[in-house]
C-alpha cells in the first residue's frame, strides 16, 4: 500500500496518460472509475492498481490489499477522472484480449464508431450469451471510457479481440462459422425467416454506412429486421441488440 | 426572404435562445441542423424558418422559399450551431405535441434522463408503428438537441406528449388501455409469455432506477426480458425496443 498526495508524483503522472489512446496502446493499460466498474473489474482479476480517495477508505475497505493499493486525495481522484463525480476510486486495469477457439455465437462489429453503441453492444452480447465480441482496427477505441460506461462492465466479462476485418473472416471461416451480416438490402433475409446456426457470427455495421465490401463478401446471409417503411433505419445498437436477442447463445 | 449577416442581429440572438430549454419552453420552438433533420421537418410540415448558409445555396436552392428564409454567413450557422461541423443549415421548428385518441401501441416514458436514449426508442418506436409517445414531465427535454439527433428524425413523424405520469395514466385508463411495465421483479412475466392486447402502452422506466411506483401501481403486468444472469440489466434503449418489436403496432 502506497500513499500519494501530489498530483506531481510519476505514478500519478503515468496513470492520467491512460486518458489518451496512445498510451493505452503503449502499456496495455486503462482507466476505469466508480465503484461498480471497479468491483467488477476486480471480480474478473484484471486489476492491476486501485486508487482510493483517503476520505472513502471506510467505503472500499474490502477492495483495498497491501499489494496493489494507493491511497491518494481528492485532486488527484478528479486529475484521473472523466466525469464530474467519481466516486472517490478509480482502477487500473489490463487489457485481455483473446480469440477463443470452440465458440458458438459471436459479435462481430465492422468500424463501429460511436463508443455508446459499442459499450451498449457488449452490455447485450453478454446479456444474451455471445462468447465472443470482434472488433475491427478502424473502430473506435474499445478503452475509451464511453465505451466502459456504456458496457456497464460486460467489457470485463466477454471475450473481447480488435484484429482487421480480415484476420477476424479468416479465423472465423477457418473455425466453420456461418456468418449473418445486417443490411437492409433487397437480396437481405429478414431475421424471422432465419434458421440460425448453432455456431455462427453476427456482423453489424458503421453508424452511417452500414457493413464494408469485406464483411458484405464473407457474409453467409445479409439479414434484415422488419420494421415501417416511415424510418430509413434503426440506431446499430438497437438492431444488433434484436438480432442477437433472437440468435441467442446457449448458457 | 431575408439577408442577415451580422450575429448581433436580434432575430439571430433571439434563435440563438433556443438553445436553451428556458426558451424553448417560452416560445414552443426548437434548433434542428443538417440537410437530413432540415428536410425531414419540412416533409412534416413543422418548419417555421430555414437559415442558410450563403456558400451553400445551391445545395438547399428546393428549400429556400420566398416566406421562411434567411440567408446569413458561415458565423451565424456557427453561432446557431450545436456541432463543428453544421452543414450550413439550420432550421427553427414549431413543438407539435398532441394526445391522440383511438391510438393502438403507445411507448410511454417514464423520468428517462439520457437523451441518447429518448432519441433512440422515438426511432425505434416510429420504426415498429407505435402512434405515440408519453414523456412524463421530469424527464429530460424532448428539444434537446441529442435526443432530437438520435431520433435521425422520427421526432417530427410520430405523436408525442409531455405531461405528469398521473395525466397520462389517466387518458391511457380512460382509453381502455391495457399497461406493460418492464421491470426485473420476480413477479414479471416473459416478454414472450405475453400475449400482448391489441390496444396498449409500454412503459419503460429510469436509467439507474428503472419505473416509478407510480407506473407500477397502474401497470396491468410487469414484464421482463429473458437474459443472462452474468449483467444486471439492459440498456433501456434496447430494451424498449426489443419489447416494441416483440409488441409492433400494426402499419
């Protein structure tokens, strides 16, 4: 157990670059806040440092140990957080990034920008028992702490990979996978008529322009959902949210 | 037609209120931007004033109009704007907030706080013919500008009211409606256990604290979501719109 009280101290210095993607890259590293983000962090073992505020102790007292443990005061708290009101704890956290092999229903998501959907998107992958989300290089930063925040910590609970497109197609085909990409194309299947695979991959598209080239020509099925035709589309969350809803996961 | 290029101009200031709810609520108008959001509250009819940029002319010549146009420079759309990146339109649009009777599917909302969310489910709600929506009044501003974002427009196609749970409940009781609350109690039925009446409204409740006692003591069933018990909860966005599309109104 450590305590700090200056904002100027390096360790502190260290932790505050994990705001920028860069250094998230660098160490593998990233922030997170709030006493349930930090709890289920714990929970899945992917903490590396707590930081709590001297005036919280008696709160976290269960979280705190010898080993990885800062006591700091409430600027460097607010120096280290995102929002207004963090709860007086922050974690450290290490990226996990796996493929697992002998998955059954899988996420896909193809330059997905906005990191409230992504967040959103694992929070539901994990309600609906996905084992495994993909997320292609070009999207959004799977670290960001929208992302965190919007996945209510289903981040630290589901198998999570950024690889390209490519790579992710590859490993998929290689392992049998039947793909459904999401488009509201003519040629499309609608979800209801849709004979699931047991062992297959959801793929859901940017914000904006829908799924690439690349996802639309590994696509086993392009599905649909059907909906009025007063509205040109529904938010990417939302739809890939109902698809996996219907394409549910074994427990 | 009108030429305005300064931004102290008072009907600029005047428009540049709008921004905030204090305004807005005074004067029963609201900002939208952007070609899309600008041309669909024309379809709708809802347009008050169209101001527009004049490098952009030629891109919005269909919507000038001798009636309601300004043309201003790029510092008043800026000055208007709610983003960097405006697109040289923006529109000033009437509220046109109705109870509609005879109504079969109706989403109500009950102290939603984020506006993403609102958005979101005002989408999803046009997008599986759902004729209206209740907000009740401690939520977050219809007008705010993200949730009219995230509405991609559905804001101006479908009915919608803010007023007190206790008024609304009372026109739905009124109306013969039968109540869907969604919540995970115990007592909850399965979304797919339902057999859902021809006439009737779905309730979702609260970000952190799902629905109100107000909603469950005059809900007809509490319904829930089957899910994983590895996440406490779905996003409510999602969720809404999982039990809409499950529950659609008829086109």
């Amino acid at each position: 157990m450590r305590i700090i009280k200056s904002i100027q101290n390096q360790a502190i210095k260290d932790i505050a670059k994990l705001k920028e993607k860069k250094y998230r890259d660098m160490t593998s590293l990233f922030i997170i806040e709030g006493e349930h983000l930090v709890r289920m962090a714990q929970e899945a073992g992917n903490l590396e440092t707590i930081l709590v505020d001297e005036n919280e102790l008696e709160k976290y007292l269960d979280l705190i140990s010898e080993d990885n443990t800062i006591i700091v005061n409430e600027a460097i708290v607010n120096k280290l957080s995102y929002t207004k009101s963090p709860q007086g704890i922050i974690g450290v956290v290490r990226k996990r990034e796996v493929y697992v092999q002998g998955l059954s229903k899988v996420l896909v998501l193809d330059n997905l920008q906005d990191p409230g959907n992504v967040g959103t998107l694992l929070r539901s992958a994990l309600a609906f028992n996905y084992n495994q989300v993909f997320i292609s290089d070009n999207s959004v930063d799977l670290y960001n702490d929208k992302v965190i925040r919007a996945s209510q910590g289903a981040i630290f609970k589901i198998n999570i990979k950024r690889d390209s497109l490519d790579n992710i197609f590859h490993f998929l085909k290689g392992e049998k996978f039947k793909i459904y990409a999401t488009a509201l194309t003519n040629n499309s299947v609608f979800l209801e008529e849709l004979k699931p695979s047991k062992k297959c991959a959801l793929v859901l598209g940017n914000e904006g322009n829908g799924i690439s080239d690349t996802s639309k020509n590994n696509a086993d099925e392009i599905v649909k959902i059907h909906m009025s035709n007063k509205i040109d589309s529904l938010n990417v969350s939302v739809a890939g949210s109902i698809a996996m809803y219907y394409i549910k996961g074994e427990k």
